[in-house]
C-alpha cells in the first residue's frame, strides 16, 4: 500500500485498534480517559519514521511494536497505566523517550534487542530494569535506546 501518516484521538470510552495491514510513515496516538489496545500484528512493509504515543488518564496497551519498524519512538504517559510490548520482527535500531508521570509503565522488550539508558531520570519514583538487556552481547540483533524520566510514578523495562 501507499505509505501514509496516520493521527488517531481517541478519547473516552473502550477502544481495539488493529493496525495490521496499514503501510505507516509516521503514527501518532493521542489517548485520554478510557482503555485503548492497539496492535500490530504484522510487519509493517516501509521503515517507519516517528511513532508518537500520549496516553493521558486511562489504561493503554500497545502490542506488536516490534512489527511497526520504527526509528524513533517517543512515548508521554500521564495519570495511567500503560504497557508497551515490543514483540515482532524488529527491522532497526530504536531510540526515542520515555516519560511517565504520576503513572505506571511496563516495557516488554523481547530477546535479541539490547537496551541503551543514556539519560536516566526518577523523581518520587521507581524504575527497573532487565539484566537481559542492559548490555549488547552476540545475540543482540537490534539496540532500543530511550532517554527515561519518571516523576510520581513506576516505568519496568522487562
């Protein structure tokens, strides 16, 4: 298909998302209030320049990231619960941000990609992380690196 940018406001209320299908450039998500599932459930055919996620008072979980071959990810969490799972068929390198405040977050990140932290910042909060992906081995495939910062809140990279 014609690769396209795609923008989606989703607002009160529950809300499935399937992308699978889509050829996407760029993806922007601006969730409030409510619970919202998007997937990817298949490669996405192009490389993907930007994927933006804002996900303000509610629950969010967004699957199959993997799948959507992005260069940049920046993800903005408020008030909420959010769960980001990486699984697919990774194509690139990632960097982006991640921010969370007063929120929780979980990051799945699946074997063979290697996590880079260079920017760390908690304040009145916590934040773990996975010995499985701290450091770039021989069975790292791919690096994900996020800038972080947590404020009244939890982020759990797994």
């Amino acid at each position: 298909g014609v690769p396209m940018n795609l923008e989606l406001e989703v607002g009160k209320g529950s809300t499935r998302i399937d992308l699978t299908g889509l050829t996407l450039h760029r993806l922007v998500l601006d969730h409030s209030m409510g619970d919202a599932d998007l997937v990817l459930k298949e490669p996405n055919p192009v490389e993907m320049e930007d994927l933006v996620v804002h996900g303000k008072m509610g629950d969010l979980t967004v699957s199959g990231l993997g799948n959507a071959h992005a260069k940049r990810l920046d993800f903005v969490g408020q008030m909420g619960s959010y769960e980001l799972d990486f699984d697919g068929d990774w194509q690139t390198d990632l960097e982006g941000s991640v921010s969370i405040t007063m929120g929780d977050a979980e990051i799945d990140m699946p074997p063979g990609v290697a996590l880079e932290l260079p920017k760390r910042r908690v304040l009145f909060g916590g934040m773990e992380t996975s010995d499985r992906h701290t450091s770039r081995d021989e069975d790292s495939r791919h690096t994900a690196t996020f800038r972080t910062r947590v404020q009244f809140g939890n982020l759990a990279i797994r």
